[in-house]
C-alpha cells in the first residue's frame, strides 16, 4: 500500500522537473532574443545592409556566375571574417587579370564562337567620393596633365582583341576577347589613394578604391549594349614598392594576435576573385562613346589614325575642282581667332573647331577673355605638353613662318599691252597687278603644283611642267633644287601655255 501511495508522488516530481525544464528552455529563448543580445550596429553590420557590395551574397553559394575574373595580387591578411577582401597594388605595376569562361554546359549559347566586350574601369569605393567622382578626377587631371588613372599593359596580354581607351575618360579601357579561349589582361593603376584624401596633419590614409569590370555581348544591330556580368574587388594603391611593404606589415601584425583573436580575421590568399556586383550605372555612355585604339604592330590592335580627338571627324571628300573653295572655307574656319567678347559657347565652339574637344568639358564655363587670359604655364598644367603648347599657341594666334614665300601674279592680254606701250614710250605704266602669296614648306615642285593648282582651282594633272624664264627668254624646268634656291619673297608673272601631247597647261614664271 505504501508503493501504491508512493507512486504518484513520483510521478508529481517528475511531472514538476519536465515542466520547469521546459520554463527554462522557454526563458532561454526569450533572452536569446531580447533587446540586450543584439545591438542595432551589430545588426547594421551584417553584409545585407553594408554600403558597398556584399562580398558573400546569400545565394552565391549555389549560384555559377557566367564568368569569373581573377587578380593575381595577394589579398591582406588583416580583413576581418566578414568583410570584403583588400588588395594591395603598387602604382604603375602591371598586374594580372584572367578573364574565364565559367559557364554550364549549354549557358548562353548565343555567345558560342563570338567575341564579348569588357570594360574595366577604377572607381571610388566610398559612396560620398562616387557622388563627386566628376570633380575628384577632373582635380586629378588638373595635377598630373596629360596622365592616366588606368591603363592596359598590351605587349603582356593574352587574347585581347581592339584594346580601347577613351582620352577624355581617364579611369576606364575597353577591350573584345573570346571567352572559348584563353584570356589575360594586365592593367596599371597610376594614381594613388592618398590623392584623394583631405591633407590635414600629413599621414593621412588612403581611401580604398574597387576595379569593377562590366561583360556585354552584342546585339541584333552589332553593339555591344546587352549586359552578361558584373563583378568587382577593393583594392588600395601605394607608391611603387609600398604595397609590398603595406603587407608585410599586416602579416606582422597578424603573427603578433593570438590565436582566438586570428580566428576573427581571413586569411590571405595568392589571388584576389572579383565578386559579383551590379553593373556600374554609366556603363552605356562609356560602350557607345567613341574612343581611339592603342597604337600596335599586332594586327588585333588598330593603329590610331588621325589626330586622337574623340569627336574627330574626317574632312569631306571633294571634287578637285572644289579644292580651293574648300580649303579657303575650312582655313577661315579653323584659324579664326577666339575673340575676348566669345561667349562660353562661342568659346567651346571655338574649341571644337580647332580639334580641342577633349578639354571642353574643363573649359565649360570659360569665355574668350578667360582663355585668353591663361598662361601658357597654366595651359600647359590643364592640358599637358603636347596639348598645352598647341592650345596656347591657338588662342595667341600664333603662325609659323613658312619656310619660303613667293608672290605670283596672273598675266593678262591687258597687261601684256601696257607692258609693250610701256617699253615703246608711249603712255605711263599706271597698270595695277595684284600678287597672290604662296607659302612653301617642303620646298618641292610637287608641292609649288599643287599651290598654283589651288590658285587656278584646277586639278594638279592638269599642270604639265612648270618653267622658270631664263636669260635670252629660254624655258628652265623648274626642279626641287631650283625652288630650294629661290630668294624668299621672290615676285613672279604667271604665263600659261597650251601643252601639246594633252589637255594641260605648262606654266612660266617670269
């Protein structure tokens, strides 16, 4: 009986020990979740609500990007667990980036034995600096003119087909490559993070900047506009030698941490993967904007043609009968003078016309007096040497002197008759002759034909021989050697005489 009673008392017990074990295991749950567990910047800094891109997206574990870009440049050893990779590079070092096919059997077949474009650019990773990414480069042009924030390095890479890269966009290259075969483009970073700081103490750090690289395969109407992949890494950049430094120093850091502390950080690896991001939002404008190819004698790279103006274009083709007009309609166009009372628009027109076009976007708000007003070592700092020379010497008006001038003069019948009364005594000499000034460079009869050419408005077949009037009135063909002999400022009296084997005119300077 004394069993009987006793069971359920043990029953009760256990019932009790369930019951506030369960209690507990709910008052677990509850301060696992309560206020104090979690702080909102714990929770501000989980990667979905980072400001930059999430360098481990939630569903990448699973996912096969198309392609994969690799940077073959050690990440640093003192990012945390977390956090997006840092990479180390040194200014103006050429540097590795395989391009690879990464695509499952049968993934986008429409780009099978077709080329794809690739454009890499450097840009900002600090959102605030993004937003004024135009003045910050344009300060960076304004300090180092005639420089590049980004370049290819195309006698070391592999499979890079019509590499370009537009003058007027310092931070980006384009390039067309196979991704059926094998790929290796090597940048250069020439500009350096603590360029961009506020000097304010001395030992400021340098902002991190991402190379971000946007894939576009190519249309119906043959551009290259439809976006395939988008992917990007941070990296930071030293002087030459100072990267290598920079990580030598961070794995010196990291051998001092103990153990449990190394645990909360990535290791380092040999390579940097770019992950994958979201297309950069001017990639368009940057496709379709026109830009001079690199000069190479490989025959994938084009040969630079012209004078390397993004909005260059080619002088009309015109009859030879048209030629003079044309020329003397394109000189007074090209060689006016910018005037102080231009206007900013007058000004950028005037720009335009004289092949400037890169730099109107720095002279944007600039009138006539403005330029006029700069040095030439002030041009020189905005636009380079070779610009700012040319530049300085357009807005002075200056001329180079040719090298010989002549004046020629059209005889006429009316002309001809004066000169007679004139050498037989009767009458006065009062005939006006009006000269026309020819101006030579290569001292050449090739080049004297085709200046009168100009001056009859003929063709320059249609001139057979050119004779100079000797002594005694012989005819001397005129050669290069004759011509190199003129005195400068020589006048001459043009007589033309019908040819006899043809429809040309031989000319005599007398």
């Amino acid at each position: 009986m004394a069993w009987a009673l006793k069971l359920p008392l043990a029953d009760e017990v256990i019932e009790s020990g369930l019951v506030q074990d369960f209690d507990a295991s709910l008052s677990g749950i509850g301060q696992e979740l309560g206020a104090g567990a979690y702080s909102m910047s714990d929770v501000l800094a989980l990667p979905i609500f980072k400001q930059e891109e999430s360098n481990l997206p939630p569903e990448s574990d699973n996912k096969i990007l198309p392609f994969q870009y690799v940077l073959c440049a050690a990440t640093s050893p003192a990012v945390k667990l977390h956090d997006e990779t840092l990479t180390y590079l040194n200014q103006g070092q050429s540097y590795e980036i395989r391009m690879l096919d990464n695509r499952k059997m049968g993934e986008l077949p429409e780009i099978n034995g077709k080329m794809v474009k690739s454009i890499i650019r450097v840009v900002f990773h600090d959102r605030r600096l993004q937003y004024t990414e135009h003045q910050q480069l344009e300060g960076w042009r304004w300090n180092r003119p005639g420089d590049r924030i980004l370049d290819l390095d195309i006698p070391m890479s592999v499979g890079v087909v019509d590499p370009r890269a537009n003058p007027t966009q310092l931070n980006t290259v384009e390039f067309l490559w196979d991704p059926s075969k094998r790929t290796s483009v090597f940048i250069q970073v020439h500009c350096i993070s603590t360029e961009f700081t506020m000097r304010k103490h001395g030992g400021e750090k340098g902002v991190p900047f991402r190379i971000q690289i946007d894939t576009f395969k190519e249309n119906e109407a043959g551009e290259y506009t439809e976006h395939l992949h988008s992917a990007s890494c941070q990296i930071k950049v030293f002087k030459p030698k100072g990267a290598d430094r920079k990580q030598k120093t961070d794995r010196e850091k990291m051998e001092k941490r103990a153990p449990q502390e190394k645990e909360k950080y990535q290791p380092s690896y040999e390579t940097t993967i770019l992950t994958e991001c979201s297309p950069w939002p001017e990639a368009t404008y940057v496709n379709n904007s026109p830009s001079p190819g690199f000069n190479s004698t490989h025959n994938s790279f084009p040969v630079n043609e012209g004078n390397g103006s993004p909005n260059h274009q080619p002088e009309p083709v015109v009859q030879l009968a048209d030629l003079s007009a044309h020329l003397l309609r394109r000189d007074s166009e090209s060689n006016q003078n910018l005037l102080p009372t231009a206007t900013p628009q007058e000004a950028q027109q005037w720009l335009h016309r004289n092949r400037f076009s890169p730099f109107c976007r720095l002279f944007s708000n600039f009138s006539g007096a403005d330029l006029l007003k700069l040095t030439r070592e002030d041009v020189i700092q905005i636009c380079g040497p070779a610009d700012g020379i040319r530049l300085f010497n357009a807005l002075k008006g200056r001329v180079v002197r040719p090298r010989l001038t002549i004046y020629v003069c059209q005889e006429s019948q009316q002309a001809r008759e004066q000169h007679q009364k004139h050498e037989n005594g009767d009458g006065s000499n009062n005939t006006f002759f009006v000269y026309h000034a020819i101006y030579l460079e290569e001292l050449t009869a090739v080049e004297l034909t085709e200046k009168l050419a100009q001056l009859f408005s003929i063709s320059p077949r249609q001139i057979s021989q050119i004779f100079k009037q000797g002594p005694t009135g012989i005819h001397v063909l005129v050669s290069d050697e004759m011509i190199q002999n003129f005195q400068d400022e020589m006048c001459f009296v043009l007589d033309t005489m019908k040819a006899e084997t043809n429809d040309g005119y031989h000319i005599i300077l007398k």
